[in-house]
C-alpha cells in the first residue's frame, strides 16, 4: 500500500501516530500469538480503527487535513495509502479473528 509514496508528506501527529501504530502490526501478531493471547488483536483493532476514525474526522473542521486534496496530488496519494493500510491491517485482524470482513455496512 505504501510502495512509492511520498510518506514523508504525512507530516500531522494524528497520520503519524496511525502510521506509527501500522507499523506496530507485525510485532503484535507475533506476540499475541507466542502468548496466546487473540485479544490483543481485538485491542489493537478497536484502537486502529478509532485513531483513524478521529483522523479522519478532524478533516471535517480542518481542511488542510481532508484526505482528498484537490491542489496536491501527492499528499492525497500519501493519505490514501494510508487508508488503504488500514484497510488491509483490519481485514488482516479480523480474519485471524475469524471474522470475515465486510466492504461496507448494509
């Protein structure tokens, strides 16, 4: 998802703490996993979504920080690959949950 993408543009503290949290992924799998622990995937999962959820939400007040920035097309590429590691890292937890993701709530 981020292979080729200016991520150096992510330069606001709530992208960098989700991109920071991303990348915590692969560690917390191990661990839950070696202490047989699936409920640190929930956690993890839970407090993911609810960090971009309030990224994402703070675009609704400050525009600089929407998603789509129609005069800067790699910054919108940058938060998009954002968006879709956060994608693939919540389909990721929630199979190995055994919980089969959704595209979109009906």
């Amino acid at each position: 998802a981020f292979a080729g993408k200016a991520l150096d543009r992510l330069s606001d503290d709530g992208e960098t703490s989700v991109l920071m949290r991303l990348a915590g992924w692969p560690r917390l799998v191990e661990q839950a996993a070696v202490a047989r622990e699936p409920h640190r995937v929930a956690f993890y999962l839970y407090e993911l979504a609810s960090e971009f959820h309030g990224q994402w939400g703070r675009g609704k007040d400050l525009p600089h920080l929407r998603f789509i920035m129609e005069n800067d097309e790699e910054l919108t590429e940058a938060r998009l690959a954002l968006v879709h590691g956060v994608a693939a890292v919540l389909a990721s937890g929630l199979t190995l949950l055994g919980v089969e993701p959704v595209e979109e709530m009906k």
